[in-house]
C-alpha cells in the first residue's frame, strides 16, 4: 500500500466522528482490503461492503442512462449519504471504493 494512502487512513482513523473506514476492492465482487472500527467487523462489514458496491452501481447506472453514454458518460467522484445517525461518505475509483462511516453529531 503506498505511504500517501497509509497514512490518510490513519488520519481519518484518528478523527473523533469517524466510527470507522472500508477499503474495498472494486470488481463483480467487492471485497474488503482493508478496514477500522468495529461497526465494520465481521458479518456487519462484510453487509455494508455489499450494500456499498451495489450503491455505487447503481448510480453509476443511473448517470449513464440520464447522459446515454457507457464509458465517456459522467463518473461518481465522492457520495455522501446521511441518515438520522451517521453519514456514510464514499469515494470511488477504478480500482479501489473507500467508504468512511461517522457521526455527524460528534
């Protein structure tokens, strides 16, 4: 893992809100590379991986069918989804998806 992404999950690690991170392989299975917290232990990581790759799919989907283009279409860059009690921040890319779980309240 390169230094520069080692040391922002620490940081973000360190960070009072934040209940805990997901580094997700992206592919037709996402997997779980990496994680923090333990929201995101066990079977209850391996549900919120799940249900992120199937978030960022499907509005992924939903872009390239407003702008009509597969590959030139418009890309995600960064989602935010806040509930009651958190907010979950997901930054994908080609490779990878990271997802961030904190409490806005903190």
């Amino acid at each position: 893992m390169p230094p520069e992404l080692e040391q922002t999950l620490t940081m973000l690690s360190a960070h009072r809100s934040v209940l805990g991170y997901l580094l997700l392989s992206r592919g037709d299975q996402v997997s779980i590379i990496r994680h923090s917290g333990v929201v995101f232990e066990g079977e209850q990581g391996r549900k919120y991986a799940g249900v992120i790759g199937r978030i960022v799919e499907s509005v992924q989907g939903g872009l390239e069918e407003v702008s009509g283009e597969e590959n030139d279409g418009d890309h995600i860059r960064f989602m935010r989804i806040r509930t009651k009690r958190h907010e979950l921040m997901i930054s994908p890319d080609d490779r990878f998806l990271l997802a961030v779980l904190h409490d806005p309240a903190t």
